[in-house]
C-alpha cells in the first residue's frame, strides 16, 4: 500500500459553505491533498480569501456565490462550476445554520431556515452535482452531518431534525448510485470550536457539560475533521458508501 490511495491530484472538489468553520478547513484539506476546490458561499470578500489560500497551496480555486436554499441559485453555480472547472468529482454538502430553542417557542421562520439550508440544501446541490458523476461513472458526495443526527439535545429540534435527515438522504442516495460509481457518505462532528458554536462555548457551564460528556474530555480541534474529509473523497473509501462515520471523542459511545 502506498499514500496514492489518499492522493486527490486531478480532482475538482465543490464544498459549500466553505468561507468559514469546517467548510473552509474540509476545503483546504482537499486542496492540501492534491485537489482543485470551487469554494461556495454567500460573502464575496471570504471567497476570495478562502480561494486566495488555497491557491497559495498550488492549487487551482475559485470562488462561486451560492445560495444553496435557492434551486435556482444552485443550477447557476454548478453550471459556472462545470464551466470553469470541466467536471466535479467531489461534492462537500457544509453550508448549515442553527438557532437554538424550546420546543415550543421555536419560531415556524427559524424551523424553515433551518430545514431548507441544512437539508433541502444538500438535497439541491446533489442533485444538480450527480448526474455528470453519474455520466462519467465516478463521484464523491460528502454530507456534513452530526451526532446531533443520531444523538437528542434540548434546545436543538430543527438542527437535529435536519441532520437526522441528512443521514437518511445519505442512505438512499447511496442505495441509488451505488452501481454507477457515485459514493455517498456523511461525517458525524460534535462540538469544534467554530462560529457556530460561539455561544455555547462562551457559556461555562454548556461548555463544561460538553467537556464531562466526552470520554476524550474536550471539544474536537479543527485540524482534526482533516483526515476523514480526505479518507472519503480519496480511492482509500472506494468500497464505503451510505455510511455516517462519527467524529465525536467517543460521545456516541456510552
């Protein structure tokens, strides 16, 4: 066996929500392994700097704004993608919102947002993304999922709802493509220190809770989601498809 199983070079990665968080260090995990990355967000000024980053890695990249709730939006970036880059032949489904609530008083505008960016979003962009990986018989799709997709928290119904449905579309378009060359498979984080979590990091006790609960006793560390980002886009996961691997300190084994 030679580290060519996890060489990405001619490859062309799209990762959405890429401008921050762990959209921007599974882009630039990509790109350190040998692949070109369409970066897709919403701010103009982070795309070039996502994009100015990874092209200082040697690697070729270009920003794209993408709003992935919008069916329209998508088809316009994946086909400017496809124009400049020729292909995709890995898909990061990251872009992803949360708000935080009691049942009963999450707003319906915050249970809408949540859904249609975190679930309908992947769902959007896949299917604009897979039939050219279908046509070529090759693709990586991965799906930024998380524990909260297996696991239940208090004030966290549309973003737990969201990702448990992530895993469940990650099954079944996996069972889809299996035969024609496309992978799908979802990545299961908990708590890493990124802006989406400022809130509850901040909070010494939420923060503490996390801390007691994982068996490693910390929050996971950005460089740490690398490996696995690079594992399920290279050849080394040639035969896993359909599967939500967790990243998680050992939470989800109690």
């Amino acid at each position: 066996m030679t580290l060519e199983i996890f060489d990405l070079s001619g490859k062309v990665a799209m990762v959405t929500g890429s401008t921050r968080g762990l959209g921007e260090v599974a882009a630039t995990a990509l790109a350190k392994a040998g692949a070109d990355v369409a970066v897709c967000g919403r701010s103009q000024t982070d795309l070039k700097r996502v994009s100015s980053a990874i092209k200082q890695l040697g690697r070729a990249s270009a920003g794209f704004a993408l709003d992935v709730t919008s069916k329209e939006s998508v088809r316009t970036g994946v086909d400017q993608i496809l124009q400049h880059f020729g292909k995709i032949d890995i898909l990061m489904n990251n872009a992803g919102v949360n708000h935080r609530v009691s049942v009963l008083d999450f707003p319906e505008k915050e249970w809408d947002l949540i859904i249609n960016t975190n679930l309908k979003g992947y769902f959007l962009v896949t299917q604009a993304v897979a039939p050219q990986m279908l046509e070529r018989g090759y693709g990586k799709v991965i799906n930024m999922s998380s524990i909260l997709g297996m696991i239940g928290l208090p004030n966290q119904l549309a973003y737990a709802s969201s990702k448990g449905g992530v895993d469940q579309m990650t099954k079944v378009m996996a069972l889809e493509w299996a035969k024609g060359g496309v992978r799908v498979n979802a990545i299961g984080p908990t708590y890493f220190e990124t802006e989406l979590v400022t809130q509850i990091r901040d909070d010494p006790e939420r923060f503490d809770f996390i801390n007691e609960r994982t068996p490693m006793g910390r929050w996971g560390r950005l460089h740490e989601l690398e490996g696995i980002v690079i594992f399920l886009a290279a050849p080394a996961s040639d035969f896993i498809t359909g599967q939500t691997i967790l990243i998680d300190g050992g939470w989800t084994a109690w």
